[in-house]
C-alpha cells in the first residue's frame, strides 16, 4: 500500500485503490535474433481496496460506582479491558475466515507421488506416508509455484501445529533428524481451521494449514480523521485508542443521555454514558495474472 493512505482516505464511503505492474510472460523464449523483432509492452492495474467497520459497544452510568469498592475509572478500563479481548478473538475469526476462503484454486504443478493439487477443494493434498516431511514439501511447492527463497508463513491447524511442534524438534541428537526442513518457515496456530478444514472435505483429519509467501497479503486500517485530532462537540466525544494486543488505532466514540441507573447499578437522577470502540479494515492478497490463483497455497494431510 502507498505510505499515505490514511489521508487520502477521508471518509468511510471514499473509494480507495493501489497500483501495481502486472506479469508480462512470454510462455516460450525465441531462439536466435532477428532485425524485425516486435513485442507487446507491460502494462499496470489497479486493486479497489474493499473496506469492513467492526465495531463493539458499552455503557456505563455517572453515578455506578458510588456503590462500588471500585472507582468509576477501574470500572471503565476493565470494560476497554474486555472490549479488546473481544476484538481479538473477533478479528481473528476474520482473519482465519478471509485466509481460508481465498486460497488459491490454480495451480502451476505440485509433487508426484507425494503432494497432489485438488482443483475441486483448491487443497494440496500431502500423503500421510511423507507427512513428517510437511516442511519441505511447503517450501517445494511454494517454489514451483514461483515463490522460491521466499520466507513462509504457515498458518495452521491444530493438529497440523502439534505435528510441526514436534518435528521442530527432532534435532541432530536425535535417530531421525526432522528440524532441518523448518528454517525460514513461520508457523502460526488457528485453532478455527481444523472445523474449516473437515467441512471442506472430512478425510482432512490429520493437519490442514495454509501457507502464505511473506509480503503477498496485508491488511489495511483505518479510522475517521475526527477520532484520529480528538474532537469534542459537547454533544458527542471523538477520540481514539491504541489497542495493546495488534497496535492499531481505533475510533472511540461515547455521548450521554439522561437515564434512571438504577436498573444498572446507578442512581435513580443519573446520566448514561454509551461508548464505541470501532476500526475500518481491508484485507488484501497479492494479485495474479493467472484465473482464481493467490498466494494462499491450502494444504491438507490424509491418511
């Protein structure tokens, strides 16, 4: 993405692409030379960033904690306390959801005999019998996919995740030395996927990941310039608030309203305060020339 995206985003309805060269390929290289070679030039795209708000809200009274051996500011930070956990939890759904349902469903060839590309499932599908050899065959396949020397991220079930656990740590002092295929290998645990996984077809029972070339996804974030300055229009706070778990910015936003608190641990003469943690994110893959390929490459382990 272009350094400035933020600013020239300035509201959550504009419209916002990037650009990018697109692969010019000449399947068969000429032999020889010739005075009157012709050739087609290059050419450039765009990608229409596709933007999603989540959003997660409490309230609180004025007068709540009057009764309480807690401070009305202890009360407010363990509600900002679980609304990051919920974000959390939340984004990470989106995440494991947006990695699992773009993966590629082309192929440019895989591994006779041991990993066999299922265009149906658009899964890699790896042989039980070299299942301890996950690490490599990864690396393979992303290199004759195009992505060679290029640092992988594997994010993994849990049964995927144990068995690399495990394999990672079969060193040299062991009879069989397994650790090696693992270098410039990054596995990440999602424990959502294993369901992912048996839904798309229920022989994934023995580890099912997807692996991801470094570089070719990122997700975007955003929030309205008034809660990026600070605004407060007596009728309505904008601020905002830097969320300790991913280190992003989010929009908060809170209002008061005259309320009876007593049904909420207030008072009878109180004043509701409703709040709103809120984010703007886009999440994007690396275009491809080829029809439906990405750069998520799907694998799955059957017996």
């Amino acid at each position: 993405f272009f350094p400035n995206y933020k600013q020239l985003k300035t509201s959550d309805t504009r419209v916002l692409e990037t650009n990018f060269f697109k692969r010019t390929a000449q399947t068969i290289l000429t032999t020889g030379r010739a005075h009157n070679h012709t050739g087609t030039g290059g050419d450039s795209d765009t990608l229409v960033l596709t933007w999603q708000t989540y959003s997660t809200t409490f309230s609180m009274t004025l007068k709540q904690a009057d009764t309480s051996i807690y401070s009305w500011q202890d009360e407010y930070n363990n509600e900002i306390i679980n609304k990051v956990i919920d974000f959390a939890n939340g984004l990470d759904a989106v995440a494991s959801t947006y990695i699992f349902s773009n993966r590629s469903g082309a192929t440019l060839g895989a591994i006779t005999g041991k990993v066999a590309f299922n265009a149906t499932n658009d899964v890699y599908v790896v042989a039980g019998a070299v299942k301890d050899d996950i690490g490599t065959l990864i690396k393979l396949v992303a290199d004759i996919n195009g992505y060679q020397s290029q640092q992988v991220d594997v994010v993994c079930d849990s049964l995927l995740f144990s068995n690399i656990i495990k394999l990672s740590n079969q060193g040299a002092g062991n009879s069989t030395n397994t650790a090696f295929q693992f270098a410039g290998t990054r596995f990440i645990h999602d424990p959502s996927l294993s369901a992912k996984a048996i839904a798309l077809d229920a022989t994934y029972n023995e580890g099912f990941g997807v692996a991801v070339p470094i570089g070719h996804i990122a997700c975007a974030d955003w929030i309205p310039i008034q809660n990026r300055s600070g605004l407060d229009t007596k009728e309505q706070l904008y601020g905002s608030l830097s969320n300790p778990v991913d280190g992003l910015q989010y929009a908060m936003h809170s209002y008061s309203e005259r309320a009876d608190g007593t049904g909420v641990n207030g008072q009878k003469q109180d004043e509701l305060v409703q709040s709103e943690l809120s984010i703007d994110l886009s999440f994007n893959h690396a275009p491809d020339s080829v029809t439906n390929a990405t750069p998520l490459m799907a694998f799955a382990i059957v017996t």
